[in-house]
C-alpha cells in the first residue's frame, strides 16, 4: 500500500531525480518561487493605521492634553485676599 501511495504521488528522492525530472515537474507544477507583491506607501501604513480604536483613543487623549496645557497656561490668575493665595 505505502508503494502504491508513494507511485500515484511520483515521489522521487533527490538522488534519483534527473535534468528532464527537474523539467518536467516545473512544466507541470510550476516554478517554486513566491510572487512579489506590490510594497504599500508610508501613507497607506499611516491610514491603515489610524483605523486602529487604540489610536484613535491615544490621538483624542493628546489633543485633549495639548488643549487643557494650552488653556492652563494662559488663563490669567485671580487673586483673592492677596498673592500669596492664587486659585
């Protein structure tokens, strides 16, 4: 049975293959290589990215933090009783 398998298969081992083996497996099974895909552009990444949830949060949290350091910074103080006490 294991011959059987292994003649409807047509397995050969490497020293008994020869140059018209070799050729002909490639005519019927095709050339053994992996086809090159097209590269895809910092911009595609850059999109392909930005539809992460993670990301989206991180971006929202940043500008939330930029916006709140922004309006800190330049709101003027108010001074109570006097300046040593500023709110």
């Amino acid at each position: 049975m294991v011959t059987a398998l292994y003649n409807s298969f047509k397995k050969l081992s490497l020293s008994c293959l020869h140059e018209d083996d070799f050729s002909k497996r490639i005519n019927t099974f095709g050339a053994n290589v992996i086809p090159q895909q097209r590269a895809k552009t910092f911009l595609r990444l850059m999109w392909e990215a930005l539809q992460d949830l993670t990301l989206i949060v991180l971006i929202v949290a940043a500008f939330i933090s930029l916006a709140l350091s922004l309006y800190i910074k330049y709101t003027p103080c108010i001074y109570l009783h006097d300046k040593n006490n500023l709110i």
